[in-house]
C-alpha cells in the first residue's frame, strides 16, 4: 500500500508518474498539437492528469472510490470536448487522443503500486505509437492484407494451438512428442519469417549482401534458386552471382548452429567448431569471388515465398513427425551407420526437420560427436542438392563455377564430418 512506503520512496514514484507524463506530452503536442490544433491533453494536462489521478488514489488505496469518480469526471470531460468539435473537421481527434489522457491519468496508481519498469514501459510504448503515427500509416498501406491474414492464422497456431498441444509422446517408437514438434516449426518459421519480413520491407541498397544474407537465413536453397535464375538471365557466368550462392551457403551453417541452439545447447557448442569451420572457408571463398568479380555487382532483391503459409507450416510438421519416427526406426534396425544414410538422403529434401528431431532427442543412444556427424552430413548432401538446383535452374554455362564451389564445400563437410568420428572413436 503507499501508506507503506517511506516519504523519500513515495516522492520518487510520485516524481517517475509525473516525469513519465511530461515524456509523452512532448510526443503528443509533436503530434496532435502542430498548428492551431485543440485535441485535449500535451506537455502540461498530461502531468496535471498524473498528479490528479496520484492524490485521488491516495485519499482511499482500498475502496478507490474518489479515484473512479475523477476517472468518470475525465471521461465526461473528454467526451464534451470530442462532441464539440465539428463534425467535419479533418483534424477532429480520434480515440487516440482521450485514450492517452486516460492512461496519464492512470501514471500516479501504476507508480504507486507497479514495479517502475511498468510505469516506464508504458509511457515508452505511448510515446513510440504517438510519434510512429505516420509511418504505421504508411505500413497499413504497403503490407498486403493477405499477409496479415496469414501472420494471424499463424498466431492463432502458436498463442491458442501451441498450449493445447500434449506434451507427451503419443507413440512408443519416440521420445519426440507433439509439443516437440509444434517448437520446432516456430522455431524455424519465426527465424525465417524474420528474414522475409526484413527481404520485403527493408529498403536494400542495390548489390549490397544483405539481401544475401537475409536469404541464407530464410533457406539457402530457396536463395541458390533465385540467384542461379538471376544469373540465366544475364546469360553468362558473373563472379558476384557465385560470391552470393556460397555466401547464402556460408549463412546456412549459422542458421543451422543457431537453431539447434534453441533447442540443444550442448549439442550447438559441439557444433560449433566443425559449423563455424565451415562457415569460415565458405565465407572466404564468397569473399575471393566477391574480389573477382570487382565492381561489376548487379543489384537483386530476391523474392521468397511467405513462410507462414499455413500449407508450409502443416508439410514442415508432418515431414517432422515422419522422419522423428524414421530415425528411430532406422536407429533400432540399422543402428549409427542408418542414421548416416538417412541424414545423406534426407539432404535432399529440407534439412531442418531431421536436424532439430536430432536435437530434441529423435534418437537415443548415440554420442553427441555422433549426432555432429549426422547433421553434418545432411548439410553437406545438402550442398550437393543446391549444386544440382544451380545447373538446373542457372545453366551449366552461367552456373558451373557456383555448382563446383558448392561440391568443394560438401566435400569440405565430410572431411569435418570424419574428424568428428574419429575423434569419437
């Protein structure tokens, strides 16, 4: 209760409602007040606002009946102001306006009785909607609204679906259970939605990696497709297009490192010196292609496909499910060496969902240098896959280089692959 604290305690919350007021006053008159605008509320009826709504509370914390009864005199207050203004103004204040001298109001109470990283957080969050107002305008105009369906059918899948999910397993073969894998494709999708959201709407400077970058973290395949199709159509093979493939490459083995990250920490830590390794060579020879290439850099915004399409997300899961319970089928009747051929085959396909089955532990019995190999290998049949997209989609003629370069890096994945397994033995 505020009767409870010490005066210094006391004036200090006081002090941080008022302080907060003054901060989204000046958003407010920034935003509502330019010209002769008269909306209700800025840098002085805000603090007023606070102090007002402090000293009611105070007079009675328990029943807080003076407090309701100024809370009901503001509200009729803003009301009049509202209805007074015509009706046709252009400028005629909106529910954001009494809405923000409401929550001013509130500033003493919360201050009182909330820890303070509340009081601040709110007035943080009112100042950013106030002075964002324009540019979340220009946002609501330029994102599709099939996109915003989209991202709200995957909330629904994540806020209503996730928690419902039984967290045991519902077959004998796997310790996997559906809760395991509904966090796997939130996991992967929201590290790939991420990277779409920032491809799409970040403003990219032409040639720059970034795009690149971004595209390695949605899906290095998707991304070696788009390149090779890009350098097709130049109608011949182009040093920068080959730096980006291998870069795109490059950030697959961080996205992988990072995933499983989520998930297993020791598994990641032991995967860090083989990922990381690989990340390195295929990071210089981007950089050696990028050198060759010189200036002659041609400007791209790779387009990707929306990853919260509900169809993306049902195949990721079943594709989960099916090879969580594959690997066990194959670890019991074939044992490691199984396993091996399984992460070589499932490389032509998306790795993702064999990888994080590994990580949450889709097989039992094996050592962690073991499951290093076993994801190693399914990066590097992977690699092989975007050799072969890359001649198919881009040309022999135009592709050829970035095809090699990606055998190399598969092969570069084996060699630490063996290191594992011998260091393991």
């Amino acid at each position: 209760m505020p009767g409870d604290h010490a005066p210094l305690n006391l004036v200090a919350r006081i002090g941080l409602a008022i302080a907060m007021a003054v901060f989204m006053g000046l958003a407010f008159e920034d935003v509502y007040k330019r010209g002769e605008h008269t909306s209700p509320g800025g840098i002085r009826t805000f603090p007023m606002l606070a102090l007002l709504g402090t000293l009611l509370y105070l007079l009675d914390p328990r029943s807080l009946i003076p407090y309701l009864a100024g809370l009901a005199a503001v509200a009729v207050w803003l009301y009049a102001h509202i209805r007074g203004e015509p009706q046709d103004d252009p400028n005629r204040p909106g529910l954001v306006v009494p809405t923000a001298n409401l929550l001013a109001y509130t500033f003493g109470p919360v201050a009182l009785t909330q820890p303070q990283w509340l009081e601040v957080g709110a007035a943080v969050a009112a100042v950013l909607l106030l002075e964002g107002r324009e540019a979340l305008h220009r946002l609501v105009l330029k994102v599709p609204s099939d996109e915003v369906f989209t991202l709200g059918k995957f909330l629904i899948l994540v806020g209503v679906v996730l928690p419902l999910v039984p967290s045991h397993p519902v077959v004998a073969w796997t310790s996997i259970t559906p809760l395991d894998a509904w966090l796997a494709l939130v996991a992967i999708s929201t590290l790939s939605y991420a990277s779409y959201l920032l491809q799409r709407y970040l403003p990219l400077k032409s040639g720059a990696l970034l795009p690149t970058i971004l595209g390695g973290l949605y899906s290095s395949t998707a991304t070696t497709v788009a390149l090779a199709r890009e350098q097709r159509a130049l109608g011949a093979g182009q040093a920068d297009f080959t730096a980006d493939i291998v870069l795109a490459t490059a950030i697959m083995y961080v996205r992988i490192n990072a995933v499983v990250a989520v998930f297993n920490l020791g598994l990641a830590r032991a995967l860090l010196p083989g990922l990381g390794g690989l990340f390195v060579v295929a990071a210089a020879v981007a950089a050696w292609q990028g050198l060759r290439a010189g200036r002659a850099v041609h400007p791209r915004k790779l387009v990707v496909g929306n990853p919260l399409q509900l169809g993306t997300a049902a195949v990721f899961a079943a594709l989960f499910v099916v090879l969580a319970l594959a690997t066990a089928w194959i670890r019991a009747r074939f044992g490691q060496h199984g396993i091996y051929a399984l992460a070589a085959v499932t490389g032509v396909t998306d790795i993702a969902p064999f990888v994080l089955g590994l990580a949450q532990g889709s097989v039992t019995g094996m050592s962690v240098r073991a499951l290093c190999a076993a994801i190693l290998i399914a990066a590097s049949s992977n690699n092989v896959l975007k050799a072969v997209y890359a001649l198919i989609f881009g040309g022999v003629h135009a592709c050829r280089r970035a095809a090699v370069l990606l055998v190399a890096l598969a092969l570069a994945g084996l060699l630490v692959t063996a290191l594992y397994l011998a260091a393991g033995s």
